[in-house]
C-alpha cells in the first residue's frame, strides 16, 4: 500500500459521498427498480410467448430468444446481483429484498451472497482470500506462480465464459473442495458438505427442469426447437455477464494486494484498495443498465450497497477524489477494456514474462 495517501481524508471524502445518497435515497429508487423488473418481466413472458409462435414460422426463435437473454441479463445484473446486495432492503418489501431474492440463473442466491457479498467484496484482490480473483483457474498475476496447465488458460477462460452460471454454481462447492481435493485446515464455511450439496442440486435441478424440460414440452412436437433457444438465451446471458465481470476486474491496471500489506487495514486503505482492484467502462446509459451498472465497479467496490443505478451520477465524484489523492482511475471504452483483459489472460499463460508486475502496477 502507498505511504503517501492521506487514508483519513480518504475515507472522510467516501464517506461523505456514501453519506448524502443514503439520506437521499427514496420514490425515485424504488420506482426505478420496480420499472426495471416490470420490463424484465414483460421480456420473459414477451419472450417465452414469442418463442411458440415458431408453430407457424421458425424464424420467431431467433427475437423469441434475445428477448429472453435480455430478460435473463436483467435479472442477473440490475435486479438479482443489487438486490442481494441489499440494495434495496430499506424500502422492506417482501419481494426486493437481499434476504428471499432468488435469481433465473444456475447459483444458488445464498452461495452467491456467501462467496460474492461476503467474499469478494471484503477481501478484494487479496491473493489466497478473495478466490473469485482468476476463480482458482487463471493466473491473472504474477504473484501466482506458473503452472503447465496456465499455457491453455485462454481455453479455460473461453469454456469459462460460456458456461459461466455453472462456473458461479460451482464456485463454493469447489473452494470447500466439497467433491474432490483435499479439505483446507482453515476451513470457515458453517456449512456442511451436504448442505453444500443439496442447494446446489436443488436449484440447478429446478433450472434444467424449468429451461430444458418445462417450456420445452410446452411446446411438445417443437421440443427441441425451444429447448435450444433456451440454451441459446443461457449461453448470450452467460458470455454477456461473465466479460462485464472480467472488464471490472481483470484489465490491465487491476492491482493485487498480499495477505500482510492489508493486516490491520484502516477503512481509508480498504477504500484505496476497493478502487485499484477495479475497472470501470464507459458507454450509454442503455449499457450501464445491461451491466447492472457494473460498469461502474469502482463505484460499485467503494459502495455495494447503494442502488447501482446511482453509480452512473457518483462516477464524476469519485474520479475527482481519485484524482485529489493521485490515485488512478481506471475506466475506458468496452473494446479497450476487453482487449487488455484478453491480452492479461495471453500474458500470465506463460512462465517469467518480464514486466508483467511492473505492467501491472502502472496506472492506466
Ligand atoms: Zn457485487
């Protein structure tokens, strides 16, 4: 961590922000979110009654099947990932609300909370404590060492993408080392292996049911029909979600902190290292929407609490305090972004790749 950033004016200037949008929270956030989940639900019914209507022409798969990604992609990122961040718990009502909030995806909402909320979110870029840092796959920096299997990371990280609901599904279970590998001795899950279990057969049973079986029969000589643009609809939601969540965390000026630098971290150094440890992208505000503001990680890191869609106004905020304390502020267009995620991938797939530390600590 730098020396020569004044931590406590810091965290007195996020925490004044944090401060006046709370105050001001209200109406226009709850009408805002109540907005988006009428839309996502008009796109699914939309979706699922377009998508019959390939009785009488096939070619209604195709807008049958975008707008059910796209009501899939709203569930996901506007409404599941900031409601359970409980964003919206101060408007109590029963069906916005981080504590029953069950999201149209593969992972199980109280994994997600555990390992994302908790997880991810305290202990970000912590090498050996956030594990959603190259999610025990891809090397993503030089502070891991270099593998054999990294040479075909970028393989990993293509079947990464598509299949990105199981990969979140799994991430748990595979950190407990519930089905194979040997249990860590600092185990701190409360869990059990068969509770474990049975969340997360339970709810990718009832997705592959309602997905890959259900609407499908619905439909009955046409079964396989809608049961590909199901998949179909998966797989967009997949690809979409998962390079959003690598464009705010794995650009090129993505730093990483060690177990002993943040020992006894202030809360201004924990803002200082929420701000290195993600990356913004820029765009319209259709955009920022289909990302669940997630476009704005930075703002997102320093306040995961606060409804996201506030995150688009706090951004102009947050990149002056950036600059105030010279700190950088990572952002830019989504193709470059994207291309220094790939380039990082390609980067750390091979063995003492000079520069690639020094690469990575430069501001960009
Ligand atoms: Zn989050």
């Amino acid at each position: 961590m730098k020396s020569d950033i004044n931590y406590t004016q810091l965290k007195t200037d996020f925490d004044l922000i944090r401060k006046q949008v709370k105050t001001d929270l209200g109406s226009t956030d709850a009408n805002y979110i109540r907005r988006i989940i009428r839309i996502q639900r008009l796109a699914e019914i939309g979706g699922r009654v377009v998508l019959m209507l390939c009785f009488f022409n096939l070619w209604f798969l195709l807008p049958g099947m975008l707008m059910l990604a796209f009501a899939k992609i709203l569930d996901n990122m506007e409404i599941g990932h900031n409601v359970m961040h409980g964003q919206y718990d101060w408007m109590n009502d029963p069906n916005i609300n981080s504590r029953n909030f069950e999201w149209d995806i593969a992972s199980d909402a109280g994994s997600w909370k555990r390992i994302h909320n908790h997880e991810h979110h305290t202990y970000t870029n912590i090498i050996g404590k956030d594990r959603d840092f190259g999610y025990g796959l891809l090397r993503m920096s030089d502070d891991l060492a270099w593998r054999p299997k990294n040479r075909w990371q970028f393989i990993t990280y293509l079947n990464l993408s598509l299949l990105f609901e199981w990969g979140v599904a799994y991430h748990e279970l595979a950190a407990e080392r519930v089905f194979k590998g040997k249990k860590k001795s600092n185990r701190t899950s409360s869990l059990s292996d068969s509770e474990l279990k049975r969340m997360f057969f339970s709810k990718a049973g009832r997705q592959i049911f309602k997905d890959y079986l259900f609407f499908p029969l619905l439909a009955g000589p046409m079964f396989f029909y809608i049961l590909a643009a199901n998949m179909g609809a998966n797989l967009l939601r997949n690809l979409w979600t998962s390079t959003i969540i690598f464009c705010g965390h794995f650009t090129e000026g993505v730093e990483t902190f060690s177990e002993e630098e943040c020992e006894g971290e202030s809360k201004g150094q924990w803002y200082y290292r929420q701000m290195l440890g993600s990356s913004n992208l820029t765009g319209p505000r259709w955009f920022h929407i289909l990302t669940g503001h997630l476009s704005c990680q930075i703002e997102h890191h320093l306040f995961p609490d606060i409804p996201a869609h506030r995150y688009y106004d706090l951004a102009p905020k947050v990149a002056a305090i950036a600059n105030k304390h010279g700190i950088p502020y990572n952002t830019g267009s989504f193709f470059k972004q994207y291309g220094a995620v790939l380039n990082r991938i390609w980067t750390y797939s091979w063995p003492d790749k000079k520069n690639n530390k020094d690469k990575s600590n430069q501001p960009i």
